[in-house]
C-alpha cells in the first residue's frame, strides 16, 4: 500500500519520537532500537522527499484542526532538503554513537538515545512547522535537548558550557517569542503564509523583527553572540558536537530565513540586511582568527563553525534584494548549508575518533598519525577540502554559488571576505593536517598504536566522502530546492 | 495622566517585566538568580499575548492567545526543571553557583 | 554513455582508479602495487593512442559532459592541445613510475605516495581534457591538492615547510582563478573552450576582461611559476625525486603553462588578447622569468634547486611563445611544453639516481660522476645541452620556433632573452658536465649504495634522453610532435 | 638514394657512430678511430661536384651537398683529420683516457665534416656546434691546470658564438622564409645579422680581439689535436663566413671591413706569437696570423666585380688547403720534440712553404691571392702590394721563431715514433703532391713561377731571415730581450678582469636585491603574523564575550541596531 504523501509529514516527526520514547523505556537495547529508529527514520525521510518531488509542495492539518489552533506541517522544497540533510548527519551519527557509547558507561548511553532522536523529532518537526508559534516550541524543545545532550559528559566544563548554552537557548527563544507575540498582536496570525500575505513595514513589525531576529542570531551563533558555542560544542561528546554543529544551529537560522523571505520580506529594503552581512564577514574573520589560535582540535572546529556560519549571512542583502537572482542566491545559501553539515560532523566525527584513540585532541598528540589512523585524518583532509571549498566537493559548489551572485551584484567586498575565509580556512586545516602528515619514529607518536572502532572511523568518513560527492550533485538538489519556492522568493504571494 | 487603553497598559507592563528580566539575566552572575530573570521574561512575554487576546477590548477575547500561553508555560516549565538541575550540577562540580566566566 | 564519450573519462579514470586502489594495498604487497601501477599507466597510454588516431583525422567528438549546476558542466573533450598535454604526461608517468618503484625501494608509506601519484596524474589528465573552465579549474584545484602529501612526503621540518609554502602559494592562486573564472561566467555565461577564442559575443566590458586576463595569469601563473609566483618551486624541491621529476618538471608547471595557453588561446582567442593588449604585458612576465630563473639557478650548489630555477626559467617559453602574437611563436611554446618536459624529467631522473645511488645532491660533489654513473651521466648531458639548446636536442627546435616567432611578430628583442637565457644556461650547466667528464672524483661519495645502480634509476632517464634527442633530430618526420602542433595551431589557434 | 648519396652519409655519419660508441664503450673499437674518416676522403674524391639531396625528416628538413667549395675543404680536412687520427695513435699510445680522446675525436670530426656538407643553415649550425663542443674534450684532454683554463675560455666562447649565430639565423629565417645555403646568397641578409654571422664565424677562425681563446687552446691540446684544431677546425669559421655571407648581396664595406681585420689579424699574430716560448703558441699565433691573411681573401671576394670573384675564392680555398695541411704538418711536428735535429729539420719544409718560399703550396696560395687582389680598387690594391710581403716577413720570424724552439729542444735523446714520423712526412708529401694538382685547374703554379712574382715571394723571407738572425745575436747578449713573452692570449687578460668586474657587479646587484627583498619579506612576516602580545588580545577578547553581561549587552545592542535599521531604513 502507498501511503498519502501527507503521511509521511506525520511519520518524520513521529517515528524518531517513537524511537525515543522506546530507547528510554529500553536502555538496555538502545543501540539496536536507536540504529533501527535511524534507519527508519532516514528511510521516512526519503520517501517524503519522494513524495514532495512527485506532489510539489506538501501540507498536513494534524488531526483536522486547522489554523489558528491546529498544527499544520508543511513540506516544501526547503524544508525537504532541510530533513534530507539532517537525515543523512543524523544516520551516520547514529552509526557512530553505536561505537562511542559502546563499552563507556552504561548511564550516558541511556540518556544518550533517547534524547538524540528526540533532538531529531523536534529538528524535524521545526523544519516542518508552518507557523511562528509551533517554530517556537519546536526550537525550544530543539534546545532542551540539545542542552541536556551538551551535558551528557558530566564533566565540569561540559556543564558549565550546557548552562550556558541552556540560558542562551532561553534568552533567544523568549526573545523570539516576543517578537510573535508583537508580531500576533499587531497582525492576528500566526501562519507564516498568511503573514507573509498580509505584513506591511509598521513599526509592530520592525519591534517584532528586530526581537525575532536578535534572539535567532544568538542561537545560530552569529559574530559577536557566538560565545557560547565554542565551549558547547567543543565540550560535548564527539557525536553530540558534530550534531549540534552540523545540525541544531541550521535549526535557529532555519527559521530565520524562512522569515525574512516571507513575513520581513516588507522590510528587505532597510539596512537591516546589511547588519546581518556585516556580522556574516565579523563572524568569518574573527571566527577563523580564533580557529587559528585553539589549541586541541575539537575547539578548532567548532570555531570554525563560527566562522563558516557567517558565510550563511553574508549575501543576505542579495536575497533581499529585487534586482538580484534571488532565487541563486537562496541555491547558494541552502547549498551551503547542506555542504557544511557534512563537513563539519565529518570534522567533529573524526576529531572525536583523535580524542578516543588517543586520549586527548591537543593538536601536538596528532604528529605523525597520518600512518597510524589513515582512515580519520583522510576523513578530516577530506571535510577539510570541502571547508576550505576547494573543488570538487560541496562546499566548493556552495561557494561557486555565492561568489558567482556576489559578482553578479557588484558586491567586491563580499568576494573579497568569501576568499579570504577560504583562504583563512585553509590556514586552520592545515593544522591539523599538517602535523598528522610529520613523519616520526614510533616511539615519538603520542600513543604508538591507536584503536578507532570501525563504525566510528567509517562513518566519519562516510559522511568526509559525501561532503566531496554532493559536490557533484547539485543539479538535483537544487530541483528539489525549487519545489514551492517561487512562493518563498518571487513575492507573488 | 496619560490615558491608556487596558490593551496597550498591559503590553507596556508586559515589556517592562521583559525588560527586568533581562536585566536580571545579564546583570546577577548567580544561576538561580539568572533562572528566575528568565521566568520573569517569560511572564511579561505571556503578558503581551495576553494583552494581544484583549485586543481592543470590545467583543470576546481571542482564545488563541491563551492556548499560546499555556503552551509556553508548559515549556517554560520544562526548561526551568532542566535549568535548575543543570544549576545544580554546576554547583556540585565546580563548587559555585556561578559561570567561570562571570565570577569576577 | 557511449564510446566516444567515454574515452576521455577513461583517460582520467586509468590512473584514478589505480590510485584508490592503492591506498588499500598493505605497505609489504610491493609486487602488486607495482603491477596496479603498471597496468594503469599502460592502459591509459592504448586509451590515449586510440583517442590520438581519432583526433588525427579529425572525424571523431570525443566529450564527456556531467551537469553540476544548471549552466555548469563538467566537460571532458579531446583536441589536439589537450591530447598534446595528455600524450606528454602520461608517457612519462610510465617512465616515471618505473623509475620512482626503484627510487623508493627503502622508503616509508610507498602505498600513500603511489596512491596521491595517480591521482596527481589523474588530475593532470582532467586539466588537459577540460573542456570548459570550469572543468579546468576542478582539476587545477585537485591537483594542488594531491601534489601535496607528496610534497611532504618525507615529513621533516624542511619537508613540512616546503609543502606549507606550496600550498600558500597555490591556494592563493587558485583563489584567483575561482575569482576570474566566476567573474567570465557572469559576464559571458559558461565558458567553454573553443577553437579561436569563446568570447566572441561578448562586447564591451574592456576592463572586467583585462581584469580578469590578470587574474587568470596570476591564477595559473602560479603554478607555471611566473616571477615573482616562483617563490614555491625550490621549496618543494623537498620532495622525493619521481615526484620532482614528474610533478614539478611537467605536471604541475605544466598545467600552468598549459592554462596559459588554453585562456589565450580556447578563451579569449589571440585576436581579442592581442586586441586588448594584453600579450605584451604577458610576454614581458615571461621573459623577465625567463632571466631571473636563470639567474638565480647560478647561483644554487643543490643540484635540484639549481634544477628548479632552471625549470622556473624553462617553463615560461611557453608562455612567451604563446604571448607571441602569431602561430610560429605559438608553435615553438606548444613545443616547448613537450620538450622541456621531457628534457626536465632526464635531468632530475639523473639528480635523484645520483642522490639515491651515491648520496651525491651538490654540484660540487660531482667531480669524475661520469665514469662512476656514465648511463646516467651521458642522459643527464643530454639533457643539459638541450636546456642550452644546442642542437639536435629538441630543446633547439622550441628555441627556434620561438625565436623565427618573435621576429615574425616584431618583437626582435625576445630574441635577446633567448640568447641571454641560453647563455646563462650554459652558465649554470656546462660546470656540471666538465665536473662530471672531466675531473677526477673527490675522496668518497658521500653516501654509496654498493654495487651498479638499480636498473629502474638508468633506464629512465635514459630512455627519455633518447626521447629527447629523437625529438630534435625527427622534428620533421611525418608523425612528429611538430606536425601534431602544426595540427594544433592551424585548428585552434587561427582556425 | 643513390651510391654517392649513401657514401656521403656514411662519410658524415661513421665517425659519429663510432665516436658515441667509443664513448659508451671506451677501448672497444679503438684501433679503428682514424680511419673513420677514411669515407669522407673516398668522399671528397669520388662523389660528383654538386650533389644535393634532401632528407626531409631530419631537424627541420636537412640537405646535404657537396660544390667545389665543400669538395675542396672535405679533401684536406678528412686528410688531416686522418692523419692525424693514425698519429694521434701512436703519440697518446701511453695515455690512459686515450679511448675518451677519440670518442671526442671523432665526434668532432663528423661535425667538421657535417658541415662542410651541409646544404641549409641549421644543418651547418647543428655540426658546427657538434664540432666546437666535441673538440671540448680535446682541448682539456691533458687535464692540466693550463689545460682547464684554455678550455674554460674555449667552451665560454663557444657557447657565446653559438648563440649569437643562433640569433643570426633566426633572423635570416624570418627574412626570408628558407634555411637553404644557396637562398641566402639570394636573400637580403640584414646588417645585424651579418655582423652576428661575423662574430660568430670569427671566433671560431680567430679574427683579432675574437682570437684569444686560440692561443691557449691550441697549444693545450694534444699534438693530433693541435693539428686538427688549427689546420682543420678553425676553417670551419671561414666555410661559415663564406657559406652564409656570400658575395652577390654584400655591401661593399663589408669586403673593405674584412680585409682590414685580416690584415689586423695577420700583423697582430705576428707580432705577439714571436715573443712566445712555446713552440705550439707561436704556431697558434701563425695560425691566428695565416687566417687574417686568408680573411683578407674573402673580404678581396667582396670588392671584386662579380665576373672576378670566382677567382678570389679560389685563392681563398687555395690558401685553405695549403695552410690546413701545412700548419698540419706542423703541429705534428711538434710531436718530434726531443728527436734529432734531423727529424726537426724536417719541419724546414712546412715552415718555408707556410712563409710562402717559391715552388712550394705557399707560394701558390700566396701567388693567387695576390692576384687576385690585382683586380681590387687601386686603394687596396696599392696596400696589399705594400702590406702582404711584409706580413710574409711576419711570417717567416714566427716560423723561425719556431724552428728555433724546436731545434734547442732537438736533444736528440728519443727515437720518433715511426708512425709520427710517417704522419708529418705523409703531410709534406700530400701538401706538395696535391697542392700542384689543385693550383694546375687555375694555373696558379705557373702564376707563381713568373719571374717578377718570385723576386716578390722572396725577398720577405730573406729580410725575415735577416732580422731573425739578428735578433738572435742580439739577444744572445741581452738576457731580457731573450726572456721577454707575452703571455698567450694576450688581450684575454684585461677582458676577462673586465668581466670579471662586470660579473662582480651582477652578484652585488643581486645581493643587493635579496637585501631588499629578504626586508620586505621580513616585515611581511611581522605584519601579516601577530605578535605575542595581539594574539594574546585576541583571545582575551573572545573569553571576554563569554561573560554575561557583556554578551547580555551585545544583545540587546544589536537588538536596538535591528530596530533602527529597519526603523531608518524605509
């Protein structure tokens, strides 16, 4: 039997939800119960992505309320491609947390399955919500989890940086909650589309946008209010860092755009774009100078992750910008989006393999193991090429994207930051890299014969080998981006 | 006096408690303090919607609004729990209830 | 996907595959690394010499085309430059191999070295058979990425900051020609190369295509290690000697050189570049390399670096005869790639046979080498005089081309910068050979493996001074090199 | 191809084939190296006069051919080359590199006769660069610290004609679209070209200021190859000049250039070669002297009427052959150091007929080219009739100069070897034999036998031998007139202290160029990387943001930023 379509809307978010409902009630087996909840859920995913292609865009009233009480889930190309990377990330993360949490202690592994596929229950659920208040509790219930997962390690600094994370995820969130409210009391909707339809440039509006997006930065981590992220990602559990990086922080900026390209799209002429552009070329700079000064790999990363997410706000003028193609741009953006998850949960996957085999990701412990643990450092110098773009892989193509519309708009300074970040990049790889290629005898190798489980090397890989591929698969997805996106873009509606 | 509708009283009063809230989160090192700025956030934000139901006072009230506001409580709930266990934590590990980067 | 398509992914999949084949094989299975090795380069020479017949007669399309974006394609095609590219790189990737098996009998991580080996080969292929810049520009970036774990191979200090200073280098090229390559597509749409120039409908925009002219040039000049881009060149010379040989005196210089040629000839056609003056500017950098190479390589007591200045030199002829207006000078630049490469590649067979055989790496430890290693001594003297251009060493025919060119186009005084830059050759040359022929050897070889030198070091360069002095005195035969860039020219140059 | 074709190939091809081998292969053919240019001698012989054929796949399409001019010149040179060859055998019987001479040897050869048989410009400059680099070998053969340093400035001269030459026929290409000998006799060859060509060939045939790398290098080498370099080699300059710059579209100042250096050259070699005290250097500079004397020939060629050039240039090949196999003989000569005066006085032959003594090929050769200077301007012709019997006064003090060298050194301590003796005599005997027969096809011998003419040959060399012997009384008394030399290669010394100064200079320029660029580098280096100290801000700042109510502060800053730009910007 075929499902509806629609169907699959409900069975994303519920399966992973299922599957941690199960995990919790069964630690015993949560590995097995969370592999096959991944699968399935990959597999969901991919069917609704089916779905979507054949149908156009996808809406599901949940239990027949409607608007405004009701929930209503909604698929269109953006949030397809949104689920479709999360399902991916989160497959491979899965594979590899069945190796991290494999002999450690019992009591992380409990708590880790369960609130991971929560953590994709409500990713999922966010991706799909079609109005401002479910994008709410979505991102909010994204943040518990994400916080609870941060702290998983239990150690001093791991707490410490949960709590922070916890009281930045709060402080966005009402923040954001704010703006709704303004937003509601000034327009009386809260689906995004009627919105959309109706917003106009009333000061309501510009309070509610301001809130909105000030809180929303604070998620993503944008340059200057990334402070907390760092210490969150970097302390974390490999898997738990490559997910939060890869995934929970598109989350926040999810919403975001999916906003300014719809109710803010009124105010896309104010100097309000070029602010966000503005801390998009901070954030790569400073981002990338403090990658270069962190001393163990992990912290590298997630700076890099600092910087990268500025690439995300830096053509945020063209978007919003009538005379651009606005439609590349969106491609560009969501292209890098996508490359970066894989990148980097490739970076933290195989950070985490350094951290496990050799008991600590201090960049000095990595000379010479290019020849002890090849598969790592490959996956490593692979989502490294993508970072830095070099051809051919995904990031590369993202950033063909942005810098083919950052010329077409006449904007140097932004071509200038796009390459020097690149160039930046290639800096704080190379670290890494480097050192791992140094030849030194045994007996000067930080741990002479390193053990990286095979799922865990393999997935880092994995995921390393797709960042390269879906360099060359741009035609589809950006077919599959176009899905109900005129409406997001053209201002048709 | 300056005369306010109820509508647009409540709204000012729920921006303000917004605003002390924050002030409390950005301001007071000690976590609990901090937690407890972010329900009174929370409450002022509540107020708004509450106020947004009023509208402008005529007819029946909104009744989205209040499901908002219940929903958000649940929630706000929810992270407070997690919020204080967290605080909990950090006192145990660390011996303070403080961030390391706020101690002065 | 059909024959014809599918030949040129071949030529490019022949030594891919055998390389990720590679890193699988255990460190101690010697015999089938080499026998993987083998089959793929001698596999890739039949695919090519199919691909050759075809294109000779010139009945035959062969192109691969993949879309990654909507107007951007990856495009493979074979034409006459590219195959004269192909032909060069993959001959000697053959003589190459054989001959870094036996170079690095002793040495760690052979399997990591010989996997990057082919995909650097791989990517070389795909740089010749780019059918569109952006294609180009793919393989241009693979390249550099692959060349690097060669670099540093050895993975000593020197070793680890000769490949920082590669990829600084590189990168930041790269970075221009991203720049320039996006900029072109938004102002002519996809770029795809084409006989004669592919910009001719485009009008106006002076500036951006001068603009882009430069950063084309600083983009692929890099790697052709145009002054002052050369800084990288005798820092890599860290690396192990096949990779010196083959990488840094025809691949990776190569694709530089050969990047010129493809923009100023397949994209902005001769007419428009010379139209917007910017040939002169070009020939200017090239000939100003052509001496400071020289110069500096005068000065180096290490026999690989004074043999990387000398290559920084070499490979701007071919600039400076594609930046010669017409197709003489044109012609003696095609040749020249050929040529030098082949020359190059003697040379620094011999300097890492010596190195490996006798520990000998300075020119001033090589008193009475030639009775000690004659084989490789007599090819290493090939070698050099065709650096020199004495004839009938092929390096004489590229040299006159060039220089009947440069009077042809009315730029008489190229002429003195051969003749400057032959002299200094000698200068830095001719020392070599008296030391090795005529004087007597000083105490010990600093470090001397017993017995004759492993066959798999002489053969090589042997054969390619063979191949080098065929070159020269064949140069007209029927099927010769020359004919095949006459073949060229008269397609693409001026079609 | 035809018989002669293959014979002609085989003549030029041998000797290469056999040399690389001999190289390869050291001792292994050896006793055969001579006689390799046996072929090239059946050559010269047999093959008709103005054979030509094309092998088109060679270089850039080679022709090979063989006129009166080549035959002419392949005739003495394959003689000396052979003679010398079998005497070289016999002299280096006791040296150790002796294969590697001869693989040099012949390698050389080929070149010689490469390009006396090549037909188009590349050809010729491809042997003739064979021959000049090959004879390398020859000249540092010995090893010796004088050795290395004659061939130091040899190869640097080489290598400088070789380039210039180079940049000749570059141009001569593109002017006129053929590399063909006999097109560019037709073609306009323009005066840059010509003045490289000059150069390029005079270097190799010793004009005055381009002639001294000859004294060092001749005298360096070993005897066979002595005699090869100066009586075979160094023509190859003159085949060159009069191969590439031939009379039909030469300016008249040429001819008038040419002879004046020719003369230059010929009182210049006289003058400093009697002051040498090594029997080889005076023979050096006769040489340097001969070939100004024979460069007065060509440059007489260029002034002629079309209608008498025939005749100049067959004084000038005359003169060629008779100084290729004399100067031969004597060079070979020298080989008989420490024999008796009987064998040296052997060499009284070659000397007198180099001093132009009637009845011998000197006479000939001097006779016809005094004839046809007959036909020149009365300028010159007047100064010739002055000027060349004092420069056979030159010569007959050089060539007594050198048979008094050699008779003190005439110890008579050592037997000759047989096949040495046999060489310089066979040289004689050739030189006399073939010479009549040459000089008959232009009746040059009855020219030279008239009587006015012999009183003209004559009186030079008695007035030589006058002030030679009265200078040896002189001398006999004064000890600083018997020991006063200059060294051989007499201007080379201040040339090369000024290059050596020009040289100095580029090395400070670039030193002086890496200051400058190591200080930038430098400074790049410490702008582009941060201090200590910045990096510690750095990272200071980002901790710094981590505390709340800064962070709580950029917020609510931003926040305020948004509003306003939205506000604002309507």
């Amino acid at each position: 039997m075929i499902l509806e379509s629609e169907i699959w809307l409900a069975l994303v978010v519920l399966l992973p939800l299922a599957g941690a409902i199960l995990t919790f009630m069964a630690p015993r087996y949560a590995p097995q119960i969370g592999t096959v909840s991944g699968v399935i859920v990959f597999g969901a995913v991919v069917a609704l992505t089916l779905a979507v292609v054949e149908s156009d865009a996808t809406r599901l009233t949940v239990g027949g309320w409607g608007a405004p009480l009701g929930i209503d889930l909604v698929a269109d190309g953006l949030s397809t491609l949104m689920l479709l990377m999360t399902a991916v990330v989160g497959l491979a993360i899965t594979a590899y947390a069945v190796g991290y949490f494999g002999e450690s202690s019992a009591h992380k592994r409990a708590y880790f399955w369960p609130l991971w596929l929560f953590l994709w229950a409500s990713m999922n659920a966010l991706f799909l919500s079609g109005d401002v208040f479910n994008l709410y509790v979505t991102l909010e219930l994204l943040s518990l989890a994400a916080v609870a997962l941060t702290a998983l390690v239990g150690q001093p600094a791991a707490v410490q940086a949960a709590m922070r994370y916890m009281l930045v995820g709060l402080a966005g969130s009402l923040m954001y909650l704010m703006g709704v409210a303004f937003l509601y009391a000034e327009i009386g909707v809260l689906d995004i589309m009627a919105l959309a339809s109706v917003s106009e440039a009333t000061p309501p509006v510009f309070v509610s946008a301001a809130l909105i997006t000030a809180g929303l930065m604070m998620k993503t981590a944008l340059f200057p209010l990334h402070f907390w992220l760092p210490p969150a990602h970097a302390n974390a559990a490999a898997p738990v860092s490559a997910l939060l990086s890869a995934l929970v922080v598109k989350g926040s900026f999810y919403i975001l755009l999916r906003l300014w390209l719809t109710v803010f799209a009124p105010l896309g002429d104010t100097f309000a774009p070029y602010v966000l552009s503005a801390l998009g070329i901070g954030a790569i700079i400073w981002g990338s100078i403090q990658a270069l000064r962190q001393p163990s790999i992990k912290l590298l990363v997630a700076y890099s992750t600092v910087a990268q997410l500025g690439y995300l706000f830096l053509l945020i003028p063209l978007l919003m910008d009538d005379g651009a193609d606005r439609q590349a741009v969106l491609s560009g953006i969501v292209y890098f989006m996508i490359a970066h998850a894989m990148a980097k949960s490739a970076a933290f996957l195989s950070a985490g393999n350094i951290l496990h085999a050799l008991g600590n990701d201090r960049i000095t412990s990595i000379i010479g193991m290019s020849r002890k643990m090849p598969l790592t450092i490959t996956a490593f110098a692979l989502a490294g090429i993508s970072l830095v773009a070099l051809p051919p892989s995904a990031g590369f193509i993202a950033k063909w994207l942005l810098l083919n519309e950052a010329i077409d708009g006449g904007q140097w300074l932004l071509v200038v930051v796009i390459i020097a970040g690149g160039l930046l990049a290639a800096g704080y790889v190379m670290r890494v890299v480097g050192p791992a290629f140094r030849q030194v005898a045994d007996d000067q190798l930080a741990v002479a014969n390193p053990v990286v489980p095979a799922s865990m090397a393999w997935s880092a890989l994995g995921l390393a080998i797709l960042a390269i591929v879906l360099g060359f698969t741009g035609v589809y997805l950006l077919d599959v981006l176009d899905i109900g996106v005129v409406i997001l873009t053209g201002g048709e509606a | 006096m300056i005369d306010l509708d109820t509508g647009t009283f409540y709204m000012l009063v729920g921006t303000v408690l917004f605003g002390i809230g924050f002030y409390g989160l950005i301001a007071y090192p000690h976590l609990l303090r901090k937690i407890l700025a972010m329900n009174i956030m929370g409450i002022g934000v509540f107020m708004i919607f509450i106020a947004a139901a009023y509208g402008s006072g005529e007819g029946d009230p909104d009744p989205v609004p209040h499901a908002l506001v219940i929903t958000g409580i649940v929630v706000a709930v929810c992270a407070t729990g997690l919020a204080l266990s967290l605080a909990v934590q950090v006192q145990a590990l660390t011996g303070s209830p403080k961030l390391d980067a706020d101690k002065e | 996907m059909t024959w014809e398509s599918f030949l040129p992914v071949a030529i490019v999949l022949s030594s891919m595959i055998p390389g990720l084949i590679i890193f699988w094989i255990p460190e101690k299975q010697s015999q089938w690394r080499t026998g993987v090795n083998l089959l793929g380069a001698v596999v890739k020479l039949v695919f090519i010499a199919i691909v050759m017949a075809g294109v000779w007669r010139g009945d035959t399309e062969y192109e691969a085309r993949l879309s990654l974006l909507p107007d951007l394609d990856l495009v493979l095609r074979a034409d006459g430059l590219g195959l004269l590219f192909v032909v060069l790189s993959g001959t000697l990737w053959l003589v190459t191999t054989i001959y870094a098996i036996g170079y690095l009998e002793h040495s760690h991580s052979r399997s990591r070295f010989f996997a990057f080996f082919s995909l650097c080969v791989s990517a070389t292929m795909g740089i010749a058979l780019a059918g569109n810049l952006f294609t180009f520009l793919i393989f241009y970036e693979l390249l550099t990425i692959c060349t690097y774990p060669l670099v540093i191979h050895n993975g000593t200090d020197e070793a680890m900051g000769g490949g920082r200073t590669y990829l600084a280098y590189t990168l930041t090229g790269g970075v221009a020609l991203l720049v320039g390559v996006v900029w072109l597509s938004v102002i002519a749409g996809p770029v795809e190369f084409t006989d004669g120039g592919a910009l001719g409908h485009v009008e106006g925009h002076v500036t951006a295509l001068t603009v882009i002219f430069a950063l084309f040039m600083i983009g692929t000049g890099v790697k052709a290690a145009i002054f002052p881009m050369h800084g990288w060149l005798p820092r890599a010379m860290v690396a192990p000697a096949p990779v010196s040989a083959l990488l840094h005196a025809v691949a990776v210089v190569k694709a530089g050189a050969f990047g010129v040629s493809r923009i100023v000839i397949d994209v902005y056609g001769v007419d428009l570049a010379q139209s917007l003056n910017l040939l002169l500017p070009l020939l200017i950098a090239a000939c100003t390399t052509v001496i400071v190479g020289s110069v500096l390589a005068v000065f180096q007591d290490d026999l690989k670096r004074r043999l990387a200045y000398s290559t920084v030199s070499q490979v701007s002829y071919v600039v400076m005869g594609v930046a010669i207006f017409g197709p003489i000078g044109a012609a003696g630049g095609l040749l020249h790639l050929v040529h030098q490469g082949v020359m190059k590649i003697t040379l620094f067979f011999g300097a890492g046979a010596f190195a490996e055989t006798l520990g000998v790496k300075k020119v001033s430890q090589m008193n009475g080498i030639g009775s000690r290693m004659p084989w490789t001594m007599a090819a290493f003297t090939v070698g050099a005089l065709g650096m020199i251009g004495v004839p009938p060493v092929a390096g004489f025919i590229s040299k006159w081309y060039l220089g009947t060119g440069a009077i042809a186009a009315d730029v008489d005084w190229v002429v003195l910068v051969l003749l400057g830059s032959s002299l200094l050759n000698a200068i830095y040359f001719l020392p070599i050979l008296y030391r090795a022929w005529f004087l007597p050897q000083i105490d010990e070889w600093p470090h001397e493996e017993p017995g004759p030198a492993n066959w798999m070091l002489v053969a090589p360069p042997v054969v390619t001074a063979v191949a080098a002095l065929l070159l020269g005195v064949f140069a007209s035969a029927d099927f010769s090199l020359l004919s095949w860039v006459e073949l060229i020219i008269e397609r693409e140059y001026m079609p | 191809m035809t018989f002669y074709e293959i014979l002609l190939v085989v003549a030029w091809l041998l000797p290469l084939a056999v040399g690389l081998w001999q190289i390869a292969r050291p001792a292994h053919m050896l006793r055969y190296a001579p006689y390799t240019a046996v072929p090239a001698l059946v050559a010269a012989l047999a093959v008709p006069l103005d054979t030509s054929f094309e092998l088109s796949w060679l270089l850039l399409g080679a022709t090979l051919q063989l006129d009166a001019m080549g035959q002419a010149f392949l005739l003495f040179t394959a003689t000396l080359w052979l003679v010398s060859g079998v005497v070289g055998m016999a002299y280096l019987q006791k040296d150790a590199n002796r294969p590697r001479f001869f693989g040099y040897y012949m390698l050389a050869m080929s070149g010689n006769f490469g390009l006396i048989i090549a037909g188009d410009m590349l050809s010729y400059y491809l042997w003739f660069a064979v021959m000049s680099f090959a004879s390398y070998g020859l000249v540092v053969h010995t090893g010796a610290e004088f050795a290395r340093r004659a061939g130091s400035v040899y190869i640097q001269l080489v290598v400088i004609g070789e380039v210039l030459l180079f940049a000749a026929l570059v141009m001569i290409a593109s002017d006129n679209g053929s590399l063909l000998l006999p097109d560019a006799s037709d073609a306009t060859i323009s005066t840059l070209a010509a003045v490289l060509v000059f150069i390029s060939f005079g270097l190799k045939a010793g004009v005055i200021v381009l002639h001294v790398w000859l004294p060092l290098a001749h005298p360096a080498a070993p005897v066979p190859a002595s005699a090869v370099l100066s009586g075979a080699m160094i023509k190859a300059g003159l085949l060159g000049w009069m191969r590439f710059l031939q009379p039909a579209e030469f300016a008249l100042e040429w001819g008038e250039f040419l002879i004046m250096a020719g003369l230059l050259s010929a009182f210049y070699g006289a003058l400093v070669g009697v002051w040498q005290h090594d029997p080889k250097a005076v023979l050096a500079y006769s040489s340097i002297s001969q070939m100004g004397l024979i460069t007065v020939g060509a440059g007489a060629s260029l002034l002629l009427p079309p209608e008498s050039q025939p005749l100049a240039l067959s004084a000038v090949m005359l003169y060629a052959l008779h100084h290729g196999l004399a100067k031969g003989a004597l060079f070979l000569g020298v080989g008989l150091i420490g024999t008796s005066r009987a064998m040296v006085g052997l060499l009284f032959v070659p000397a007198l007929a180099l001093a132009g003594l009637p009845l011998t090929s000197g006479a000939v050769a001097k006779a016809e080219l005094k004839y046809a200077a007959e036909s020149l301007p009365p300028v010159w012709k007047d100064s010739l009739e002055m000027l060349l019997p004092l420069a056979a006064i030159g010569t007959t003090l050089l060539m007594a100069r050198f048979l008094h060298l050699m008779w003190t050194r005439a110890t008579g301590e050592k037997v000759p070897h047989p096949i040495i003796r046999a060489g310089v005599l066979a040289t004689i005997v050739v030189g006399l034999i073939v010479m009549p027969i040459w000089s008959q096809a232009s009746d040059a011998l009855q020219k030279s036998l008239e009587p006015e003419k012999l009183w003209v040959a004559l009186w030079p060399i008695l007035a030589g031998t006058v002030i030679a012997l009265g200078y040896g009384v002189l001398s006999r008394g004064m000890p600083a007139l018997k020991d006063f030399t200059i060294a051989a290669g007499d201007v080379l010394y201040p040339l090369e202290a000024l290059i050596h100064g020009l040289l100095g200079g580029l090395v400070a320029v670039k030193k002086g160029v890496e200051a400058v660029a190591d200080a930038i580098f430098v400074w790049a280096q410490r702008a582009l990387q941060p201090s200590e100290a910045q990096k510690e801000t750095a990272v200071a700042l980002e901790l710094r943001l981590r505390n709340w109510t800064t962070a709580g502060s950029w917020l609510l800053g931003l926040a305020l930023v948004f509003l306003l730009a939205v506000w604002l910007g309507g």
